[in-house]
C-alpha cells in the first residue's frame, strides 16, 4: 500500500512593515504576524537631511551607512522569513513585485528553494486579512482541482 505523505502548505502575504502568515491546514482562522525591523521614513519636526551638496550629488558618508544599515535589516527580514517557510513543502507568497523579487533571489542564493519544495510568487497590494485568507485557500483548492 502507497503512503500519503502529507505536504505543510503555507500562505504568506509580505510587505515591508511585516510578513503574515496563513495555515490553511490548521483548520482554523488564525493569523501569525512577524515585524520586519525595517523602520518606514519617520520626519520630526526641524529635521534635516544628513546630506550635503557637492557638485550634482548629493552624498555622505552618513548616507552611505545608512544605506548598508537598511540592507542589512532587509537581508536578516528575509533570513528570518526563509527560516520560517523552511518546514513547509508548498508556499504561496503574495505581496508587493519588488519585495518579491527580492525574497525569490535570496532563496536563489542560499539554496533554500529546492527541487522538493514548491514556492509560487504571486503579485498583490493591499489585502484585507480576509482577502489574503479567500485567495489562499482559493489558491490551494485550484491546484488540487489540477492534480
């Protein structure tokens, strides 16, 4: 007799603020939410930029770090997000097309996209929770329509 192995799937809707994760095999409603450490652009009063003018650019030093600072945040977001999709064997991921891309090349790079698990990357903004749960479960139910 044939053994079913059972595949974890996993639904994941990213954006720069946090990643939310969806386990439609859980049975319930539940929704996991993970901060992403990345800080949004945040002015207070009588701030000025950290940038000088020199010639056409306008570049520091400062500037600089702060870029590498950002990056950093970015690549230990996406460490942290690859870490808690490793245990699951089939994963949609829905967000925004860059921050896509870039979680796409980081699994690319670090092995973690093997030929045994199945990550599909599908482009949206601005889910609802709700939204995020319908096309989910839509998502898994069409394909195993398709098997």
């Amino acid at each position: 007799m044939k053994k079913e192995v059972e595949i974890r799937r996993l639904g994941l809707q990213l954006n720069r603020l946090r990643a939310t994760f969806f386990y439609p095999d859980s049975g319930s409603d539940l929704l996991t939410r993970v901060p992403s450490g990345i800080e949004g652009r945040e002015r207070f009063a009588g701030e000025t930029t950290n940038q000088i003018l020199v010639g056409n650019n306008r570049s520091t030093n400062n500037e600089h770090h702060k870029h590498n600072r950002e990056a950093d945040k970015l690549r230990a977001y996406l460490k942290q997000l690859s870490a808690q999709m490793e245990p699951y064997g089939d994963v949609v991921v829905m967000g925004p097309r860059i921050l896509l891309h870039q979680l796409e090349n980081f699994l690319k790079e670090n092995g973690k996209n093997g030929s045994a698990k199945r990550v599909v990357f599908l482009e949206r903004d601005k889910m609802t929770d709700n939204e995020f749960r319908a096309a989910v479960r839509r998502h898994f139910a069409g394909e195993r329509q398709a098997d």
